[in-house]
C-alpha cells in the first residue's frame, strides 16, 4: 500500500504532541518531517517538544526544523495558561539527543514540494499557519504541488477559544490563515466544531495508562494536565483532542462529517481578529475554498487513537 507522503507543522502542545505520535504510529503515513512553529509556546521550545515527541516516539531519524519565530504581521500570542511554560507540562520529560536540522522549516517545505511529484505531498499544520503561509509566499510555485492542507484551526457553531470570536492557531496569526484559504491549495479543516467533541474523559485517559507503555503514561499525563483549562472554562468532560484530529482524518476519513463551503478569514477588526467566517450555509455567493468538518465519530477516533498508540 502507498504510505501518504506528510510533513507536519506544528507547535507542541500536548495535542500536538498526540497527533505526532498517531503519525509516526500509523503505516499508512509517511512523515517527511516535522516543522516546528512559534504558537503555545515559542518555536526554541517547540522545535524542543517536536524533538522529544518524535525520540519518544522511539523514531530520532524524523527530520525535525525550526520554522518561523513570529506570525506575519503581529506580535506572538503563545498559551502557556493551557500548555504550561514548557508546552508539554504534565510529565517530566528528557532533554532530546537528536539534533535539530540546520534548514529553516520553511526552506524544508518548500524543498520537499519541489523535490517530490506534484500531489504527493500533505501539509498538516496543527499551529498558527506562519510557516506555511510564508512557504506559499516565498514559492508561489509550490501551491499547486500541495496534495492537500488537512489543518487544525478555526469555529464556525463553537465560536472561539482564545476569544469569543477566533480559534487560537487562527487568532494568532490571521494573515497566514488569509494567505493559506486564498491559495487556491485543497484545504481540509478540523475546527473546534469537531475537536470539542472529541473529549478525553476519564475512561479514555484510563485507557491511555492501562498501555502501561511509556507512551500511553505520558500521554494520560499530558491529557491530565492539558484538560485543566476547558474543563474549568466550558465544565466539560476533558481536554478536546484538537491536533490528532488532522491524522486520524489522513487514516480514516470516514470518521468525520463537513461541508465544501468557503470560509473568509478575519483580518481588520480587532474585535473579531482571526475569526474563521465560515459560509456553513451557503448565503454569501462566495466559492467554496475549504472542507470545513463539522462532526466527528468520537468513539472511533478514540479506538483507532488507543490502537495505534499501543503499537509505540
Ligand atoms: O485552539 C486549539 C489549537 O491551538 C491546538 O492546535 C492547540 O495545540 C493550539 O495550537
Ligand atoms: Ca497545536
């Protein structure tokens, strides 16, 4: 069977974290490397994170870059009230032995799609959308090379988490997001409508340590410590999965439900700055841009996450 061809964009963050080892736990994926961006934390302690997920993940050959320190145009936003200071906080963690990569993540995504056959390649940012935009950017040529952007980011019914209006990854950086919806690139969203059905209760995070694996303890750890803040802001049952909700769609598309519609970023107001204005209904005349998920078969997505965790 082809493995599927994905670079992941990332700033670890304890979901990041999951979702780069679902990756590197599931045959059906190849990652070419993972690029780390300034977003929870700053991109010296996310490149750190990507690092010491990817050793965890007993995998040091997977090619881990630092990508860009700041958004576009903005100063950085990080959430180290949800993350911790670290990023990863839950669990001590070892310092990584693998080396970081010299090339800047940018430079790799960019390399990588002009190296590899033209629809090969799937970006899977699970951060701001720095990197990605100034790859576009920089390489205009690139775009049409993409295979697809399957990405962590945006709300249409759930409405924001940073504030009332925008999702964090979009919030911090809104002109990335209108570069990367405006591509013309084929684009897959996984927005809070679904990551916050995708909740760690207490009987999946049990499973998780039931592992008795050092994979499955850590990421119990990370969930205990991750689902502090929406547990204590929307009183749910857990921490949403967000970010391993782009891989679980690379390996079982069929778990998820959305809409083909358009969805416009904002970038001028300060009230409503990065929020995803996501045309679910189809009202506004303007052509579809995006794959915009709205439902989830939690159950599945935590079965097929438990079984591929195991392997690690
Ligand atoms: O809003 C949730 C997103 O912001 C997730 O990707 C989380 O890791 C943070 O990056
Ligand atoms: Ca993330």
């Amino acid at each position: 069977m082809a493995r599927r061809a994905i670079i992941i964009d990332t700033d670890p963050g304890q979901d990041d974290a999951v979702a780069i080892l679902l990756a590197l736990a599931s045959d059906e994926l190849e990652v070419l490397g993972v690029t780390a961006v300034a977003g929870n934390v700053p991109v010296a302690l996310t490149e750190r994170n990507a690092r010491i997920v990817c050793e965890l993940a007993g995998r040091p050959d997977i090619p881990v870059f630092a990508g860009c320190d700041r958004p576009i145009a903005r100063p950085l936003v990080t959430a180290e009230h949800v993350h911790g200071k670290t990023g990863l906080d839950g669990p001590a963690l070892p310092d990584p032995v693998m080396a970081l990569q010299t090339a800047h993540g940018v430079d790799f995504i960019i390399d990588t799609l002009r190296t590899r056959a033209p629809g090969t390649v799937t970006l899977c940012p699970l951060g701001p959308l720095t990197n990605i935009a100034t790859a576009f950017t920089r390489a205009p040529d690139i775009v049409p090379r993409v295979q697809e952007v399957v990405l962590m980011g945006g709300a249409y019914f759930e409405v924001g988490n940073i504030t009332p209006a925008a999702e964090f990854n979009i919030f911090v950086d809104p002109e990335a997001a209108q570069i990367v919806f405006r591509s013309g690139a084929p684009i897959t969203v996984m927005p809070l409508d679904v990551t916050h059905k995708a909740l760690t209760t207490h009987a999946r995070v049990e499973a998780f340590r039931a592992m008795g694996t050092e994979v499955g303890r850590m990421v119990a750890e990370w969930t205990d410590f991750f689902e502090r803040f929406d547990k204590e802001k929307y009183g749910s049952q857990g921490a949403p999965l967000h970010d391993p909700c782009v891989i679980a769609y690379l390996i079982r598309p069929e778990l998820f439900t959305g809409r083909h519609i358009n969805v416009e970023i904002e970038v001028a107001s300060e009230l409503t700055r990065g929020m995803t204005v996501a045309d679910w209904w189809r009202v506004s005349g303007r052509a579809p841009n995006a794959m915009f998920m709205g439902d989830i078969d939690a159950e599945g997505f935590f079965a097929l996450l438990t079984e591929r965790l195991a392997r690690l």
